[in-house]
DNA sequence: TCTTTATTGAAAATGAATTTCAATTTCCTT
DNA sequence: AAGGAAATTGAAATTCATTTTCAATAAAGA
C-alpha cells in the first residue's frame, strides 16, 4: 500500500522531468495525500484536508496539482450530475463505471468485462474510435432504499 | 411534428396547472423553441436564438423555464464532459445514449436493448434501485479520425 | 374588476475553476 | 557552492455558468 503510492510518485516524478516540469515540496504533499485518500474527491475538499497540516498550501495549487496529475495519466478527472469535478487515481488498465446514490451520495464502483466488450461493439458499429467513456447509475443504494 | 409541439406544451400546461404556475407568454415561446431546437442545447445558446426576435425575454427566464421542463418531466438535463447543463426533448419511454466527438464536438444518439438490459442487470446485483442512468463515449466520429 | 400570488428582467451574488503577477523556489550550469 | 534562467507558488482578481434578489408586472380565480 505504501509501496504503491511510493511507485505512483516515482511514476510522476518521471513525468515531470520528461515535461520539464520541477518537482516541489508542496506537490509531493498534494499527491500523497491524494494516493492516499478516499476516490472521488474534489479539488476543494482535498485543499480543505491539506489545509488542515499544511496551512502554506493554497487552494490554487491544488487545483493545478490535480489537473497536473491527469495530464500525467495517473489520476482520472471525472464530472457527475453535481457538476463537480472529481479525481480518482487511475488503477492500471481496467475501467469501471460508477453507481451513484442519490440520498447518501455514496459512490459505489463496478466493473463488468461485459458492458465493456459491448460498448466497444456499440462505437465501433458508429464508426467511433473510443479515447474514454463514462457511465453512471443514478438511483438509491441498499441502504438508502428502505 | 407541429402536432408533436401542441401536445408536448399542452402537457407543460396541465403540469403547471397541477402545480398552480401561471403560463405565460415567455414560457410559451421559449418551450416551442425549446421543443423545436436541434438536441443537447445550453441555457446560453437557447437564450441567443430567442433573443434574435424577442429582445424582451431575459436569460434568466431561459434557465428558469428549461429547469422547469425538466421538473414537468418533458426535457431531460445532462452534463458531459464539459461542465455545461444541456437540454434535451424527452423521447417517450426509450433512454438513450451518446457518442461525443472529442474533435468536432457533435454528439451522436444511440440506443441499444442490450446495453439497457445489462445496466439493469447490474444495478440488481449491488441492491440498487435505478432512476436514471447516463452513458458517454467521448472519442472521435467517423469524419472527425482522418 | 379586484386581489392574491406567481413571474419577470436586471443586477447582484454565488461558487467552482482559472488566470495574473510579484515573490520564491527548483534545478541546471559553472 | 554560487549564479541565474525558468517554473512554481499563493493571494487576489477574473471568468463564466447559474442562481438569487427584488421591485415592477402579469396571470387567473373570485
């Protein structure tokens, strides 16, 4: 686990010299931190919990942190019906999709080797080259549903 | 189709009777515009067509009335990738999908039986009851690869 | 017609995200 | 280690879509 995120930083650090980009105290933090917490997340609310140590870390270079973290293919940027934008770190090759509660709000991930195959027949009946796609379940979850 | 306008405002107008709204004359032309538009349109761009002939009507009763749609249940809001809230007409019962051009930017609408059925398939086996779902292939159109 | 209540449009407010800019830091190169 | 070019930072300002406020207006039932 923390072997993981150790390679994550290592696998940034190694995008960064390749772009030119420097490597600086307040990044290191922002990464960790994101490795390291719960999916989904938005800018705002890891800014608040950065903040919470690290009063010296404005909310501007979180933003930009992200950002630089999808651009390096190591985070995923992602936009629900809340208009939000939220990160996930990217978990190798595999996609999943997501089930949105719309009570608790809680987000649940899945995966089906099925749905994937047949998107991938639905595009290319379009004549459609894929680069991404995106699919959500809005409803409510065991919990919520009473 | 100028049948389908009539009945789709005479639906409007049940609801907001129903709901104790008042019809008015803004409601009335931004709605056939709305039903009359080209898919997947913004509040801003609505607002831009019908503002060539009636200078009267304020952006803000375009938001105001497409909301509305989409509470009567005759149009549907949709955020992609881009962040901007789109409207579109509900087509009966049927759900749809989109295809969005990374390049050109059009949007394409597909449907599957299949792809519904196993979305609900899956749904069943995490508990979830679903109310809506949404499905985006972001990559490049038949014109738009080279 | 009267009167209540919703609606309207302009302007202000909101809120997420981005940009600006001067000060600081990184990371070469000597 | 020191110097210097270039990137980065944080605060504040800016953007841009959307929402709210509020006084004036319009709808619709009595």
């Amino acid at each position: 686990m923390i072997k993981e995120i150790t390679e994550k930083k290592e696998r940034l650090k190694t995008y960064m010299k390749q772009k030119g980009f420097k490597s600086t105290r307040q990044r290191d933090i922002i990464a960790s931190e994101f490795f390291k917490c719960e999916d989904h997340i938005t800018a705002e609310d890891l800014y608040i919990k950065i903040n919470k140590r690290h009063k010296d870390i404005g909310s501007t270079t979180v933003y930009r942190t992200l950002k630089l973290l999808a651009e390096s293919g190591l985070a995923t940027a992602r936009v629900f019906a809340d208009q939000l934008t939220r990160y996930e770190p990217v978990s190798e090759d595999e996609h999943h999709d997501h089930l949105i509660c719309l009570d608790c709000g809680s987000i649940i991930e899945f995966e089906d080797p099925k749905l994937e195959r047949l998107q991938e027949k639905i595009a290319s009946e379009f004549g459609f080259s894929i680069v991404d796609h995106n699919m959500e379940f809005y409803g409510y979850c065991r919990d919520c549903k009473r």
